[in-house]
C-alpha cells in the first residue's frame, strides 16, 4: 500500500475532479480574438461554472478581462456575493417577485419580462428606496422566457419610464446558433426591435459562444456572453465558421486505486455479471460511480489512462465505485487513474462520453460535481 501519494494532490477521498486555472485564462485570451474592439464579455458561470466551481473560477475570470457574471439564480448570485465577489452579476432566469428585495439589497441585476416584474420593482423601491438594476429579455424565437416581439417595444418603454429601474441592458438568446437561417432570423427580430427604441448607454447582448465563434454579422451589440468555451469545451457550429478556436480542456476526473486482485477465466465482474472475462485479469477499483455524476449507461463503454496507458471499464458502474482491467500494466494501491483529462501521450475528452450517451457536453460536466472535490491547479 502507498502511504506516500504520487501526487500533491491530498483530498479526504480518493477521487476528484481538477481544474487547470491557466487553462482558463489562455481560454479567455484565445477567445477575445473573436470579439470585436469594445465589446464586453459576460462569463456564464451557472451551474457552479458549469461543474468547475464559480466561487473559485470568478477572480481568474476577472482577472483575465471579463466584465459581468451570468448566473441562474439570485442564489447563485449570493453565492458569490457571500464570498465578497463585487462584479455585476446578472440573473439570467426568471426571479420570483418576492426576491427582488433581495436582489436589490445585493447589487444583483434581474431580468425582465413580465408586467409583474416592474410592480415589483416598483414595491421594493417603495419598500426599500432602492432601484432595480435590470437588463430586459426578449423571445426571438428560444420560446422559453423573454417579452414576446408585438410586446416588446411597449415593454421596453415602460421600464425605461419607470423610476423603480436602473435599466442596464437588453437581451435575447438564439436558439439554434449551429443553424444559420434560423439565427438570421432571430437576428432580423432583434435588429427590428431595436431599432424602434433608445438604446443609447444599454448593454445589448445576443450572441453566446457558438455565435461569436461563428462570427454572424450584427451591429445592435456590444456584450457577448461565454460559457462552455470558457472551459474549453465547444458547441455545434454553424458551417459557416472559418476558424476553430484553439481551447484547452480545463477539467479532468480522477481516481486513485483502491484495490487491485487477481479475476479468474469466467468470473463475472460487478453487479449482475455484465462482464466475464475469458481469462484471469487484473483488476483495479478506484471510488468514483454513478452517485459522483459517471452515467451508469457508460458501463463497459469507456476508457480511463494509467501510468500513460488506456485501460478499459469492465463491469457495471456501482453507485460508488467502478472496475479496470490493468493487466499487463505495472501498478500500485494509490497510483492515478485519469477517466477525464490527459497522462503521458494519451487524453480522453468529456466529448465521448456525450458521444456514447447521445448527449452534450454541458450536461456531463454540470454532473460531476455531487460528491468530488474539487482540486485548483496552475
């Protein structure tokens, strides 16, 4: 057994997720080669940064030339404010009206969309004397939350009458940014709006990180909102884009071996026997499973990397652990099995398992982070 870890890294648990803080900043410095001069960045942090941790990504993120903060919720704006994080932030969802109290208090930015949410700020101005700070969302064409065009010129007249709102921008969220003709018409809806009101000192912004990258034709913005990329993950792409960004992952997912014995010829492997090999093999347990966000679908699916080596999952995923076969690879109790993330010559990207499962990437990583700490590295 190793009492003496090949590795600095020390967690009360034998697996964790790491995050490459310098990967983060090259990200943002590679990125803002596709934002025009004067633009601003708004880092989509939601989700706890996508998996990666919000609290802890937001200085580098600062740091490295971002602007603003999107979160989800007003609790995850406080999360960050409760660790004395000053930047804006703004909720991109929808916030009840009886937080906007809360959210005025807390220098937290509300989106609007509803009449309701102006007789809120209206209420908590006369409550508190406070001005909601807000930027106005609009649905051209995502059909989830936003002020619907035939509304949205009125809409966006009152609240800039209104007293009770310090307006700060308008917004909307394209829907298919891999599909052309469907973003050239949300964009048509957008550039139609605009130019029916004063927009004069708004932020204005519509573009996430597949538009930028693409690089659609706009004027009406001057604010673009990052997210996955962040990270050094990439979305669907329209054809139309030229170049790639070249992005660097930031997460990996790790385990030390708990175990290592010997399976017989014809002994089955974890719950319900799913793999038998057909002959002795080695094999090691690391504690990381399904409970720790690794889809159970993935089981006898995926490869891990150790000692530089790809090794194959045998078995189901438990709730809590999961099996390799080693065999033929020289290892000991304590040695790094890297399921997510580079060792040696050899890399595995969060992108196949989406692949496997059908899904995307935003969803895999958002996974991991139930019970895995969280390792920050340069």
């Amino acid at each position: 057994m190793k009492y003496q870890r090949l590795s600095n890294i020390n967690t009360k648990r034998d697996a964790w997720v790491e995050i490459n803080l310098d990967a983060i900043e090259k990200n943002i410095l590679e990125l803002k080669s596709y934002v025009k001069k004067g633009t601003k960045i708004l880092a989509v942090v939601k989700a706890d940064a996508y998996g990666h941790g919000s609290v802890m990504l937001t200085p580098t993120l600062i740091a490295s030339g971002v602007d603003y903060l999107g979160v989800a919720s007003i609790d995850e704006g406080m999360e960050l404010r409760n660790n004395k994080l000053n930047c804006p932030i703004l909720v991109l969802g929808a916030a009840p009206v009886w937080a906007f109290d809360y959210a005025a208090q807390n220098n937290i930015s509300l989106s609007l969309f509803l009449n309701n949410h102006i007789d809120a700020a209206e209420l908590t101005y006369k409550k508190t004397g406070l001005k909601t700070k807000a930027h106005i969302k609009l649905d051209t064409g995502m059909n989830r939350i936003g002020v619907e065009k035939e509304d949205a010129v009125e809409f966006i007249e009152r609240v800039q009458k209104c007293e009770a709102i310090e307006l700060q921008g308008i917004f909307t969220h394209f829907a298919c940014a891999e599909d052309e003709e469907k973003t050239k018409e949300q964009l048509n809806i957008w550039n139609e709006i605009l130019s029916k009101v004063n927009t004069q000192g708004l932020l204005l912004h519509c573009f996430n990180t597949a538009a930028t990258i693409a690089q659609y034709e706009a004027e009406n913005y001057n604010m673009v909102r990052l997210g996955l990329s962040l990270h050094g993950l990439i979305p669907d792409l329209p054809p139309r884009t030229k170049k790639i960004p070249d992005l660097i992952p930031a997460m990996s997912l790790k385990g030390r071996i708990i175990n290592i014995h010997t399976a017989k010829k014809g002994t089955g492997i974890s719950y319900s026997h799913t793999y038998i090999p057909d002959k002795d093999i080695t094999v090691a347990t690391i504690p990381i499973g399904y409970a720790d966000g690794v889809d159970r679908r993935l089981s006898n699916k995926i490869s891990a990397i150790l000692n530089g080596k790809k090794i194959k999952q045998i078995g189901n995923i438990t709730m809590d652990q999961m099996m390799f076969d080693i065999t033929g690879i020289k290892a000991d109790e304590g040695d790094i099995i890297t399921l997510i993330g580079e060792d040696g010559d050899e890399s595995i990207s969060i992108n196949e398992w989406a692949e496997l499962l059908g899904t995307i990437n935003y969803e895999l990583i958002c996974r991991l982070k139930a019970r895995l700490s969280r390792v920050y590295t340069r």
